[in-house]
C-alpha cells in the first residue's frame, strides 16, 4: 500500500489549468520532496492533498482513502503545516499545541501528555510558557511543526518549512526534519533545492501542472546529465526530462 | 468538544487584546460617564424637554452602541486567522463549518451579556432605578449582539485586517449610533432617514430596551422581533459564506 497514490488528478480554474492529470505515487515514510518554479502546480497538488480544495477530475488515495469521497478520513490521518507559520499568537506554545491535539481528538489528560512529549522533542523547554507572537521564526517554524505532529499523522505535509529562516535556524529545522525521516510519510514543498537534495528519498519535479521527473537527486542529475542539482532542476523544469 | 476547545482559544485570543478590549467594555462607559455629565449641566427646564440623555433611555442605548465593538472582536478574530494561514491549518483538520461559526460565536456571547451587565451596573450609579427590569433588558440584548456578532464574522470572512478595522470600527460603530436613536430621534428627521433606520435593526434594538427598562413590556416583542429576524438571517449569512470560504480555501 502506497501512502499517496494519485491518479490523473487534475485542477482547472476556469481556462487555467493548474495541475494536469497528475499520477504519482509516494511510498510509506518517505520523504518526497515537491519542486517547481512559481505556478507550476506544487501548492495546489498540495491543497488538494491536504482536502482544503476539490480537484476537478481524477482522485488521490492516501493510505487508501479517497480524497474525493472520503476526506473525513483523510483529515484525520494527516497534518499540514502552513507556509506561513500558522499558529495563535496570543496563545502560548503550550497552549497551541493543546489546542490542536484536543482539536484531534484527544482528552485534556491525553493532550497534556502528548504536548509534554513534543516539548521534549523539540527542545522547546525555555519557550514554553511564551506567547507565539514573541517567538523568532525560528522558534514559530518550529512550534508549527509540532502543532502538525501533535496529532500523530501518518502523512505530513511541510510547505516551504524553512522560507524566511537564516542559515542557522534552517539548518536546526533540517535535523528536526531528518529526524522524522522513516517515522512517518512527509511531503515537502520548498524552493531551496539544496534542502530537497539534503533531505529527500525522492523528488517531483513539477511545471506548468504536469510532473515532469521524480526520482532520487542522484538519479534526476544523471538524467538532466549533470553534476549539479541546480542545472538538472533548470534542465527537467525548463524542458521536462523523463 | 471540538467546538468548546475551539471556542475557549478564541476566548484567550480576545481577553489578551487589551486594545479591544477596551473600546468594548471601557468606551462605552466613558461616554455615559460624559453624557451624564452633559445632561446634569443642562437647567432643569430643557432636560425634562429633553428625555433622551436621562440614565433610563440613555443607558438602553449605550448598552446596544457598546456591543457594536464585539463586531470588531469577531471580524479581527477571523481576519486574522486567515491572514496569518492558522485557518489554513484548521481547515486540513477534522473540524466543520458550523463547528468554526459556534467556535467564533461562543466566546462572544457571554463577553456581550456581561458588556451589558457592566453598563447597566454603572448605570445605577448615575441614578437608574434598579429593578428586576435590568435583568430582563440583559437577556433583550442577546439578539442585537447575535446581530453585531454575524456582522463581524461576514467581515471577517471577507476582508483583511485593516479593512475589518475601518469596516466594523468605523463605518458599523457610525452606523449604529446615527441610525439608532441613542443620540437622537431620527423621526425627528424624518423622511428617506427616518424610514432605513426602521428598515435596520439597531432603533428597534435600542427601543425594545427601552421598553424594558420603562416597564412597557407589551411593546417589546414587536421591536425585537425585527432584531431577532435579523439575527437569524445575518448568522445564516455568515455560516454559508464561511462554508464558501472554506470550500474555495481563500
């Protein structure tokens, strides 16, 4: 069983179509990195990924639910964490991460267990007690990480996790994220292709809607037949090489 | 569950405004404060000619001008929720439409019936008669703040943060005042002016208080029975727009 198998999934806004009959197939704990310019369709396979928008033909199982007619289930097997760092400002980090765990489901004895264990997880004992608007984005990216694995997800969704960070912070998100590795499936969107290459089992190559290329980084250098990741990215996202 | 873990962030989320909270609970009350002060300067011949500003009709009237400010609690709310993407982050999960409307309600509600009790609890100490009456004019409010509340949830859904500031600050808040008959009475000027302010809830809502207040209890049910009829549709309004909001995710 694959975590995410999609079948000609397509999404057309009036004459524009965003993403074109697209089929891929992303297999359990992997990590699957999502690359594309600007408009070639990334976020909107995500959103609908994520059941936030209908596609307008075709479907998508995710660990063998439809997200056509069986998003309910689907919701509750996975989390997203926005691009933007999507938590309640005046609310403390504790108290985000309640919120979304009892939001899941859980009771306010399972809650604060869960939230403990994130907090362990994440190192995020001097912060705890602070309010998220006073976070740097460091910390908020972090906490909005947290807040997407409280629930326990069997897929997550990471868009853009590091935009906005310095080298520093990105480079501590990117061991939060190496550890997940394996744990759990996770499909990032990012416009770092060095973050893709560093973390990714395999990478969709995307553009004008329609997956150009997925493989391993090693494996789509050698197609574009190129050294470097940067070239093969402009190469497959330029002239689609299979 | 949901609804309640839901509605009990927002809750946190406007006690911690400051801001907000002031021009909810501590504006109004400087305005009866000034305008009692007004009206006890005025000689005693042209403010028994002057019914409008004595506690018994001013403070009905404060008390609906007052939750025209919880607009601005729930437009800013859901503003900012889907500038700052935390929507986005509901969305994907398990809660529904109506579970997000009651969640943003909820929390308003009890905030409006103790804006009200607040006021009128100042109002004594300007010389309101305290009669069981105050209590009945409390649960009277309830529509009008369900009212001020779908205003603020309709523009929230649809504006930014900035806009809902000038929208439900500014242009509601003016809106409530001029057409309210609080200030003054708008058969006075008659006409085109006279006959939206009928058409609109908030006259109806300040009378219906009124008429609590004075004991006149079976002139209540035809003035808020308008409140109420705009209270459903406005919070019907606001659920269907939420939903398309949500379907469409903008």
């Amino acid at each position: 069983m694959y975590a995410i198998k999609t079948t000609n999934l397509t999404k057309k806004y009036k004459d524009k179509t965003a993403v074109n009959s697209l089929n891929l197939t992303v297999n359990k704990g992997e990590l699957y990195a999502l690359l594309g310019v600007n408009g070639a369709g990334k976020s909107t396979t995500i959103k609908m990924l994520s059941c936030l928008i209908p596609p307008t033909s075709g479907d998508a199982l995710l660990l063998d639910n439809s997200i056509v007619s069986d998003s309910a289930k689907v919701k509750q097997l996975i989390n997203v964490s926005p691009q933007e760092t999507a938590v309640a400002e005046k609310l403390s980090v504790r108290e985000n991460l309640e919120l979304v765990a009892r939001i899941y489901g859980a009771d306010r004895k399972t809650a604060k267990s869960k939230v403990d264990d994130m907090i362990e997880k994440f190192d995020m004992h001097e912060i705890v007690n602070s309010r998220a608007k006073t976070l740097s984005g460091g910390w908020q990216r972090r906490l909005s990480i947290a807040m997407a694995l409280i629930s326990e997800p069997e897929i997550l969704f990471l868009d853009e996790p590091t935009l906005g960070l310095d080298v520093l912070a990105r480079r501590e998100l990117w061991t939060v994220i190496e550890k997940l590795k394996g744990k759990i499936t996770i499909i990032l969107t990012t416009h770092y292709l060095e973050e893709a290459e560093a973390l990714s089992d395999r990478i969709g190559i995307m553009a004008k809607g329609e997956l150009k290329a997925e493989n391993t980084a090693e494996n789509l250098k050698r197609l574009a037949d190129t050294d470097s990741f940067e070239e093969a990215f402009i190469r497959i996202a330029g002239e689609g090489v299979k | 569950m949901r609804t309640i873990v839901f509605a009990s962030r927002n809750t946190k989320e406007i006690l911690r405004d400051v801001i907000t909270l002031f021009f909810g609970l501590v504006f109004p009350l400087v305005i009866m404060v000034l305008l009692s002060a007004i009206n006890s300067s005025i000689p005693k011949e042209a403010a028994e000619a002057t019914t409008l500003f004595q506690i018994q009709n001013l403070a009905p009237g404060i008390s609906v001008f007052g939750l025209s400010f919880i607009s601005l609690f729930s437009a800013q709310l859901i503003s900012k929720d889907r500038t700052t993407s935390f929507v986005l982050r509901l969305f994907t999960s398990p809660l529904k439409a109506f579970e997000f409307i009651l969640g943003y309600t909820l929390p308003l509600v009890p905030m409006s019936i103790a804006q009200t009790a607040i006021c009128y609890i100042a109002a004594i100490f300007f010389g309101l008669e305290v009669t069981p009456n105050i209590l009945l004019a409390i649960v009277v409010n309830i529509p009008i703040a369900l009212v001020f509340i779908a205003l603020g949830l309709l523009a929230g859904t649809f504006l930014n943060e900035k806009a809902v500031g000038g929208i439900c600050g500014a242009l509601l808040t003016n809106l409530s005042a001029w057409f309210s008959n609080i200030w003054f009475d708008t058969s006075l000027v008659g006409g085109w002016f006279e006959s939206l302010a009928n058409a609109m809830p908030f006259a109806h809502a300040v009378n219906s208080a009124r008429y609590v207040i004075s004991g006149e209890y079976g002139k209540i049910m035809p003035e808020l029975m308008w409140v109420i009829v705009y209270a459903v549709v406005l919070l019907a309004l606001a659920i269907t727009a939420f939903t398309m909001k949500m379907k469409r995710n903008k």
